[in-house]
C-alpha cells in the first residue's frame, strides 16, 4: 500500500512540475510562432530538462517512464487547445 501512494505521489508531482513548466515555455513561445508549435516546443525543451535532471537523481529510464507521459498529456491539451482556437478564428460556410 505504501508503494502505491509512493508512486501516485511521484505521477502528481511529475504531472505539476510540467504543467508548470510548460504553461511558461508554451506562454512564451506562443508569442513568437503559431500555438501549434509553441506546444511542440515547450514539449521538447521540458522534455529534454527533465531527462537531463532525472539524469542526476533517479535515472533517465525511470525519468522517461514518469515525465514523459505526464509530457505527452499536456502536449495534446495544448494541441486540441490551438485547433479549438484556429477553428474559432475561421469563419463559419
């Protein structure tokens, strides 16, 4: 049972920790390119800083297998977001 809240409490603070970096990555690069590709770049760097620090700490498998999901969750909340808001600016036939 231990182990199960361990690991609950690891998947939170992974998926806090991207949301948090990629809403700041994402919010800058939006101001730059398109919302599609600002997605695709915070997902990269985030990606890439959180291999590179698990590197150090708990391992690069065990840092993929934990960050890179929560990574690909935000990825496609910021993707659906951008064609929610591409559709929303074209207008209606």
């Amino acid at each position: 049972m231990e182990a199960l809240f361990s690991a609950i409490a690891q998947i939170l603070g992974a998926l806090f920790i991207t949301y948090l970096l990629t809403r700041a990555i994402n919010s800058k690069a939006k101001k730059r390119t398109s919302s599609t590709k600002a997605a695709l770049i915070a997902f990269f760097v985030v990606a890439a800083l959180a291999l590179m620090i698990t590197t150090f700490t708990i391992g690069v498998g065990k840092g993929f297998i934990l960050y890179i999901p929560c990574l690909v969750l935000w990825l496609i909340v910021d993707i659906v977001r951008a064609q929610k808001t591409s559709q929303g600016d074209r207008p209606s036939p």
